[in-house]
C-alpha cells in the first residue's frame, strides 16, 4: 500500500494565491485517502483564513493549523506535529505544483534511500518584472550556481526545494529550527548531512515559484536571506559551501577598495568590471524576456547581491551578540500514528541516515 503523505503548508495573508495553490494539490494524482494537507496559518488578517475554512469545509483532507508565532518555521512544526503521514511534504503556497508531484516525492525517496528529496525551483511569472526575475535567476550571477536552482540538475546535493522527508527524519535529526525567521530549510538540511544523511535532486519532481514582484520586495527578501545564512554559520559554526558567504566577501572586498582607493588605481577598474559582467550577463539571459527586460535584469544583479551581503553583515552582529536558538526540538514518536496497515522504509537501492536509524 501507498505510504501516507502529508502536506505541510506554512501561510501569512495569502488570499492572493492560497485557493489556487490548494486546488491544485487536491488534484494530485496521488491516492485521495493516502493523503491529507495542513496549512499552518500565521494569524492572517486577509480573507485567508476564510478561504482555508472555505476549501476544508468541502474536503476534509485539507485541515486549518493555527501558528500564532507568526514564522513560517514554526508553522511547520505545528503542522508536522498533528500530521499523521509516514512522508512529509514541505509546501509553499506561491508555487505550482505538476500533478504527479507528490507520487514523484515518494517514488525518489524509495528508490534513492535519501532523507530529504525535492526538486529545482524554477520561477514563473505573471508580470513584467517577475520575467526579469526569473530572468536573472537562470543565471550563475544571480544563483551563485546553487544546484537547487538548476532545472536539469540530478543527484546528491546539500539542498532542494521545496523538501519530502520520511517522518523519521524529524524524530531523528530534529522538527525545523521554530526561531528561524529566514533558512530554516537549509538548515534542517545542514543538520541532516551532519549525521550522514543524504539529500536528493530530482529532474521528475517539478515545482514551479513565483519570485518577489518588485525590485523594493527582493532587496528586503535577499536581506532576510542573508540574515538567516550568517545565523545559520553562527549556529553550526561551518557552511556546506562557501557559496553562502560570497556576496559578503564581495560586499567586503567592494568597501575595501573604495576605503582604499587613494592609495591605489583598481577601484575604478575591479567596479568598472563588475558593472561590464553584469551587464553581459544580463543581455545574454535578459533578451528572452525581452529587450525591455535586460536593463532591469542589469539592475537586478546588484540588488541581489548587495541586500544578501549586508544582511550577511547584519545578522553575523545580530545573532554573534545574541543568539536566538535553543537545543533541537524533536517530534515525537509516540505522536499521531501511522495508519497500521502501512509500513514504509526506502527500498535496496539506497539507505540514508532516516531509514538506518
């Protein structure tokens, strides 16, 4: 028999997109009764939480958590708390999903034996700007040559998006990290590697995300982001990649040679080629949202990389003068039970860290 899935989904005033996102999932080509989707809400003051009420009113795999914390991290845990899934699936409500998403999640983890498996996060758009996005996203400048963002990426990686983890994983490695406002993702995944587990990219499972819908947006998203990484490195002390830290080591060594520039000729030079990169690189991935798209995706490029490295910089202060985080909670065993005509563990061509212990 099928294992039992449950989706997990966090939210926070998502009227916008969390209908659409919810309908699509109740399509799944999944088996209906082994499946069953909780969205932690974060208290929202739109009419999602009405929507949500709306949606599970006419089908009852659909259950409405409460997160009063308000961060999406938290979120999950609640929700994995009253899952009952032998596998769960980490969801996020500003994406599309393919029908057969949830059957592939299943399908990688048996037959890869990993603790974590996902799939590349490829943007899609419906506005002028988001084609620019997820322009500059299709490239090494604006990923970082992340593999999770390589849409024909296959293998090992030290992370994916969104995330199905068997339900042992959070008994074992721990729930997510409830105080992360940004990377908790990452992290989890982090934790895992750390105790030999193993995470894996699939081509077959196929998401796509919307991206920021402003440039003003992604600067404040990539800040977060650069917080939750420089809490990430106090936490464990250590990074997978360095990839991570390159926007604040180019943010660090950008200040230098503009404090030091009398006393030598390369700021000119090293800024001057930075801005003829950027600006290739933009013409080269920008011309196919558009010519109107490649000064924006030029624009978009220095954005990115300046938000992530000054949130790097602020959260290596912040979280270096006060730590926010606590021992790892774990979920407990002994909580709500499996259905007990199913049992689940990966098959011979691959045991991780989950299905060892």
């Amino acid at each position: 028999m099928d294992p039992f899935v449950s989706i997990v989904i966090p939210c926070l005033n998502e009227e916008a997109y969390l209908e659409e996102c919810l309908r699509s999932l109740l399509e799944q080509d999944y088996p209906k009764d082994r499946m069953e989707i909780l969205v932690a809400d974060g208290m929202s003051i739109d009419k999602t939480r009405e929507i949500l009420e709306h949606v599970a009113s006419e089908d009852a795999r659909v259950r409405l958590i409460d997160n009063p914390d308000r961060i999406q991290a938290a979120g999950l845990n609640a929700a994995i708390r009253a899952s009952k899934g032998d596998i769960i699936v980490r969801m996020d409500v500003h994406a599309e999903y393919s029908a057969d998403f949830v059957r592939q999640c299943v399908a990688v983890l048996q037959e890869t034996g990993a603790d974590n498996a996902g799939g590349a996060a490829r943007p899609r758009a419906r506005s002028f700007f988001q084609r620019a996005l997820a322009a500059a996203l299709e490239s090494p400048l604006g990923i970082g040559n992340s593999k999770f963002r390589q849409a024909d990426a296959e293998g090992f990686v030290d992370t994916v998006f969104p995330g199905a983890f068997p339900r042992r994983v959070f008994e074992t490695v721990g729930l997510f990290d409830s105080k992360a406002i940004t990377n908790e993702d990452a992290e989890i995944n982090q934790r895992i590697h750390a105790m030999g587990g193993k995470v894996y990219l699939s081509r077959r499972i196929l998401v796509h995300y919307y991206p920021r819908e402003s440039m003003k947006a992604l600067a404040r998203q990539y800040f977060r982001y650069g917080q939750g990484r420089a809490r990430t490195l106090w936490k464990h002390k250590k990074f997978l990649t360095v990839r991570p830290a390159l926007p604040f080591l180019s943010l660090v060594g950008g200040t230098a040679l503009l404090l030091t520039s009398h006393l030598h000729p390369w700021t000119p030079v090293a800024f001057g080629s930075y801005a003829l990169a950027t600006l290739a690189e933009a013409v080269r991935v920008g011309r196919k949202a558009g010519a109107l798209a490649v000064p924006v995706v030029w624009a978009i490029f220095p954005v990115l990389h300046v938000s992530h490295g000054v949130g790097f910089a602020v959260g290596l202060v912040r979280y270096g003068l006060k730590p926010d985080w606590g021992p790892v909670e774990h979920l407990n065993s002994n909580g709500p039970v499996n259905d007990a005509d199913t049992t689940w563990a990966p098959n011979a061509n691959g045991a991780g860290m989950a299905a060892a212990r």
